[in-house]
C-alpha cells in the first residue's frame, strides 16, 4: 500500500529522525519526561478527533487587545501497529496572552490553520485519516508531551501535516472501566511503564464503560475549564470527563450506566490528571445466554432511538436484530456464530 511505505523524503535523506509514540510520550518514576530531544522528527499516526470538537480555532479579532489567546487547535493522532499511545498538535492564536511579548499570529492566524488543517489538494483533515506530521518542537506540559512551537510565532517552529492515506479509520476504541483506571482508594493509577493505568490508554481512544454521572456541570458548556462532569462507577470511583463543544443532546440521568467513548487525555498532572475527552456517549450493551443456549441482549430503555445491530465478521457488514423494543430491551439471538459481535447505533429519523 503507497501510503503505508517509508517515510517521507526528508526522512528518508537523512534530514529527519524517525518517532513513535510510545517514545514521545516516554515518562519517568516522577511522570517527567524521558524522551531524548531529537528535532527535527517525524511520527504517523490517525486522526482521533476534528479540531472543533476540543477547541474553538476561529480567529479573535480582539484577542491582542483583550489579552486572550483567541482562537486555540488541538488535534490528537494515535499510533497504529506496535506503535501503542497519542499525541496532541495544539496551537494558540495569541502567545502573548500566556506571556510571551510579542508572540502574536494577528490575522496571520487565518492562514496558519488553513496550512495545518489541508492537505496540498486543499482537502480538510479529518478523523480517520492517516497522517504523517514533522515536528520541530514538542514541549512537556501536565504530563504528556504536545506537538507546538514552543509558543513562539516562527516558521523555524512550524510542524507540518501530510496525509498519508484518507479514511484508514478510526482505531478500535479499548473498553476499560475505572477499576483500570482508579484505585480502590480513589487515586488515579499512575505507571510509568505504562503497563497499567492512564498511562497506559494515554492519547488513545477508549470506552469506558459502567459509569454512571455524578454531575452534569460541565455539560453544554464552551470553555475548556468548564467543561468538567464527573463519573462514577458501582465501586464509587470517580473519574472526570471533560465534554465536547459538540452537542450530545441530554444528558443521561444520575442512575442511568452507560458507556462514553473518547480519548483518553492527561492534564495538568505529571503523575495523575487523566480524564476522558467524551466524543459519544451510549447505552451499554449486556450480554449473557439463555438457558436455550441463545445470545440475550439488552440494554437501557432510557436510550431512544437506539437498535441492536449484529455483524458475524468482525467489525463490517452491520446488521440490524430484528427486535421488538419493550421497557429494558432484552434480546434473544439465536446466531450459532462463533465470532459475531454487536453494536448500538442511533439510526436517523
């Protein structure tokens, strides 16, 4: 495949060292850094999430005046094969704000997002494309390594986006609970082996299932420090999650379980602070036998709109379970398939 071969040309001249990311996002016992700088370097890696889910990038006309950093991209990509962990691309519009005199893109930031969010055919990146970026700096902040430039506004600082290949698809999101996340005693698990814990999903996608809200106060809203809701599980650990600015309709109820599909982030902390960056959330699905043999099937009924799906070759060819929904949908399906798997949807009306 063309798009799966070496790396590019500065690559492969020699000009650029070659990364993964488990080797960025390499940490100590004290959650510090361990990676070994080596600019510039290149890492591939899929496109996890749309730049607008996480942060507003529009231009601020007013943000040198106001003293804000006006518009801000992040963008995570995961590794793919052996290459286990993510990594975040962030910008901010206006460095100035973060007290960095003089540090201030102007109406320049307009161009600056149009160079890193297209390809050279003017298409848009998107989730689930391939990509390769080069990176000319990477600082270590809360806990994790972030592709920027060093928030300075310098061509010598830019990192680049190639696509690769469009539409691979999204990586399968890892199911976890918070018993993988939290201990017994409410601290977050931290290894930095990363066998275990938030190191371990750090940059990924995952669902995290069981969980039910304690709160919704960060629910519907737009910025970044507000948007904090906090899980919990039967155990009574807690977890945050940090909300979208997509719109997730309403929230579930406190006693309602159900599962949240994201990526898996750490902020602020070297050694905890992880949360999930909710991209949707669904019912989760049960699973159990009948005592005839068959598959039974349930799931909330608080979910409208909702059908059971099967595939029985793996993660294509979904089918809808023909069903009569009730008050808890309970399923009996008689596939004798070894392998089939099933998924909820929410099926447009």
């Amino acid at each position: 495949m063309a798009g799966l071969l070496a790396l590019g040309a500065a690559t492969a001249l020699g000009q650029t060292s070659v990364m993964t990311h488990w080797e960025l996002q390499s940490v100590n016992s004290t959650g510090s850094t361990a990676w070994v700088e080596s600019f510039p370097c290149a890492i591939r890696g899929v496109i996890v999430n749309d730049p607008e889910e996480m942060l507003d990038y529009a231009y601020n006309p007013d943000a040198t005046a106001s003293n804000r950093m006006g518009g801000q991209f992040q963008m995570f990509f995961q590794g793919t094969g052996n290459d286990r962990g993510g990594t975040a691309l962030w910008m901010a519009q206006n460095y100035q704000a973060m007290g960095m005199a003089g540090q201030d893109y102007g109406s320049e930031w307009i161009n600056e997002m149009r160079r890193v969010q297209y390809d050279a055919n003017g298409r848009k990146f998107r989730k689930g494309d391939l990509i390769e970026v080069t990176a000319r700096k990477a600082l270590f902040r809360g806990g994790k390594r972030n592709i920027n430039e060093a928030h300075r506004v310098t061509a010598s600082n830019d990192f680049d986006v190639v696509l690769v290949q469009a539409n691979v698809g999204l990586p399968q999101a890892e199911a976890l609970t918070l018993a993988d996340l939290v201990n017994a005693d409410g601290s977050q698990i931290f290894d930095p082996d990363r066998e275990l814990g938030g190191e371990h999903w750090q940059g990924m996608r995952v669902r995290l299932d069981g969980i039910r809200l304690t709160n919704t106060n960060g629910w519907g809203k737009t910025n970044w420090a507000d948007r904090i809701c906090t899980a919990s599980d039967d155990q009574g650990r807690l977890f945050p999650l940090r909300m979208p600015l997509a719109d997730l309709g309403d929230p579930p109820a406190t006693t309602t379980v159900f599962s949240a599909t994201g990526i898996l982030n750490q902020e602020n902390s070297n050694t905890n602070g992880y949360e999930l960056f909710v991209q949707e959330i669904r019912p989760e699905v049960s699973l159990g036998r009948s005592a005839a043999g068959g598959m039974v099937v349930s799931f909330s009924s608080d979910y409208d709109g909702y059908v059971v799906q099967y595939s029985d070759g793996g993660s294509g060819n979904w089918q809808d379970l023909d069903v009569t929904p009730r008050r808890m949908i309970v399923v009996e399906d008689d596939g004798v398939a070894s392998n089939r798997e099933y998924r909820l949807i929410k099926k447009d009306e």
